[in-house]
C-alpha cells in the first residue's frame, strides 16, 4: 500500500471508532472515486482545448445551431 491509500487502510479501525459511522476503508472509496471523477474531468477538458465546463456549452450552443437550419 502506499500514500493515502495505505494510511487509510492502516488507520481503517481507529477512523471507524472515531467516527462511529464511516472508516477508513469507506474513505478510501470515496477518494478514489474523486481521483477518478477528476481524470475524466481533465480528459474532456484536454480533448477540446478549454476546461470541461466551456465544452459542454460549445457542444450545446452547436446543438442549437444546427437544429435551426429553416431560413
């Protein structure tokens, strides 16, 4: 184990007694998923050459765009 993982993973029971409601284990989950959450923000941010956010906005506004082609 290394990093965060590995001292949550150690420090599993003593967070659990702290807490009474969640542990170590659940807290390394729940890390790992906010790890992942932000490599898949990067990548849509690096596969359109702004931020994540300004792409959801271009892929609407062209969305829109081509829906109105009367004249």
């Amino acid at each position: 184990m290394s990093g965060a993982r590995g001292l949550l993973e150690l420090a599993d029971a003593p967070i659990f007694n702290a807490t009474g409601w969640v542990s170590g284990h659940t807290l390394m989950h729940l890390g790992c998923a906010a790890v992942v959450g932000w490599m898949a923000y990067r990548a849509a941010a690096a596969r359109t050459g702004g931020s994540a956010a300004e792409a959801s906005v271009d892929a609407l506004s062209q969305r829109q765009t081509s829906l109105n082609t009367t004249a």
